[in-house]
C-alpha cells in the first residue's frame, strides 16, 4: 500500500512540474557558480576577445548572490555597482547596511554602461541587449550559474577571487566556510527526517545543495518519500497528509515574544504535531557566504530539536 501511494504522488508531481518548471528556473537563474571555459577551472569570461583587467575598479553585479560574494572579497573601491535586489531588505543576501553604499542598476544595457565598467558579472541570464551591448564596447562578462555542491562553491570563490585579484580573500572566504562546517557537524550520527519546503510548495530534493547542507548538518532530506525530483512541488495537501519530523520554511517568520509564527493557519495547526522552523528564502538562492548562514542556523535548529526530545 506505501509502494502504491508512493507511485501515485510520484505521477502526480511529474505532472505538476512542467507546470512549475520557470518557477524552478528562476530560484536556479539567481544562484550562482562560475561558467567554465577559461584556463581557471571554473572561470569564464562570455566574449573572449574581451579580457578582464589585471585588477578591475570598476566592477558592476547585476546579481544578488554576486553582490554578496563581492562583499566578501573586493575593496570597495572596486566596485561601480551593484544589483537593485541588494537595497531591497527582503531580497538581499548581503548586508543592507553594505549594500546602500554602491548605486544599484536593474541590468539594463543604458543603466551599467553608464557605470564605466571594467568588468560586469552576472548570473548565467542575461538579456540578449544588454550583452551584445558589452560585447560590441569590448567590456569584459563573466557569467554565473548555479553550484551544485560545496566543492562547486569553494572552486567559484577561488576563481571569482583570481579574476578580481583578491587570492587572499577568497582564500580566507573558503576556510571561514570550512570553519562554519565544522561547528555545524552534529555530535551523533542520527538522521533525523527533515524537508525544506518554500511558500508556493517548491523543494529542494537529492543531488541539490540544500539537500547537502542537510546531510552535513544531520538531516536526512525525506523528499524522496513523496516522490520528488530535484527540484519539485509538494502541495500543503501532501504535506499536512504526510508531515516530517521537521519542517523548514521561508514563510515562517519569529514573532515579538520570539516564538515562531505560521504563514498559513493549516502550517498552524500542523505545528502542534511536528517542528516547524525558519529557513530565510535567501538561503536557496545563494551559496558561497550565505552557506555560513545555512549550516548555522540548520545546526541551531537540530540542537534545539534534540534538546527538545
């Protein structure tokens, strides 16, 4: 009978997702790891007639997870500007404070060419005008996709650090995220049963990132129970039917007295029968830093959990 409804929910998300399958490009367009075609191993500039200089200055990211590896490793100094999603408190996955420093820029080819650029990087996405406009003036592009593990990520940091030449920095990035990783590593060996679950339904299944993080930080991702793909839609239906032993969502917010609040009064009374914790949206969409912030707050939350038991 398990085998039977596993089958059924198995053929109904495979019918969903060509229905949600732009909403999984989108989450993936905005993260990020360094296309390779370069003598770097995970470096790549888009028009190879156009080189990055030795040490750029005028540096211009038309993505968020960009700005936050820029925090990171370049001076500021370095940079012209950086993208609009990094004002905006909700969607940034740098600091605000550090952020509302450099003029923001929507990507369009009349906002960066007005920023002088030496060196423009961004996401694997990016509008057909906006690069032949680059191309055609000779300014340097280096495009980002999405890292498929931590290895992919420490290698993106490298890379991104020699183009901007800041070794240093991003050498000290990488330990600061083994450092993290470290912390995070659960004293016992217990799988407990978890699921990342977005507001909209999206989750993170095997051979994802998070899927990863979740496994570092002593999780065992239960995706896999309800059918899903890699990336994949569970409604709340399926999800009140059959709840995990924790649940981890962007919708959940902490309230005054810091007890955590349901975005959805059906998450509310599910939460009477399982642990349900915050996990900020940005944390899907990014790696590099932001990596620190995720073992961190799953390690917090499974210590919480045992203590709990």
């Amino acid at each position: 009978m398990k085998h039977d409804a596993a089958a059924v929910l198995s053929r109904f998300h495979r019918g969903r997702l060509a229905a949600v399958s732009l909403l999984v490009v989108a989450v993936m367009a905005v993260a990020i790891m360094i296309w390779v075609r370069s003598p770097l191993a995970g470096a790549e500039v888009a028009d190879a007639k156009a080189q990055p200089p030795a040490h750029p200055t005028r540096i211009v990211s038309i993505n968020p997870c960009v700005d936050a590896l820029l925090m990171q490793l370049a001076d500021s100094d370095q940079i012209a500007a950086i993208s609009h999603y990094s004002h905006d408190k909700e969607a940034s996955s740098a600091s605000l404070e550090w952020a509302l420093q450099f003029p923001a820029t929507s990507g369009t080819a009349e906002e960066i060419l007005a920023m002088r650029p030496d060196l423009v990087v961004a996401s694997s996405h990016v509008a057909i005008p906006t690069e032949r406009a680059l191309e055609r003036l000779g300014i340097p592009l280096v495009k980002l996709i999405i890292p498929q593990s931590v290895a992919e990520s420490r290698q993106q940091i490298t890379d991104l650090a020699h183009i901007i030449d800041q070794q240093d920095r991003g050498e000290q990035l990488n330990q600061n995220i083994d450092d993290a990783f470290e912390r995070a590593k659960p004293a016992d060996d217990e799988k407990i049963p978890a699921l990342i679950w977005r507001r909209g339904g999206l989750v993170p299944g095997e051979g994802t990132l998070p899927d990863e993080l979740l496994r570092w930080t002593g999780f065992a991702n239960v995706s896999k129970d309800y059918g899903l793909a890699q990336w994949d839609v569970l409604t709340l239906e399926h999800l009140v039917n059959r709840p995990p032993r924790l649940l981890f969502s962007d919708g959940v917010r902490i309230g005054s007295d810091g007890q955590p609040v349901m975005p959805h009064p059906v998450l509310e009374k599910l939460s009477d029968r399982i642990t349900i914790a915050r996990y900020p949206e940005r944390l899907l969409h990014c790696a590099g830093p932001t990596l620190i912030d995720a073992v961190t707050i799953l390690s917090a939350e499974r210590r919480k959990y045992k203590g709990a038991l």
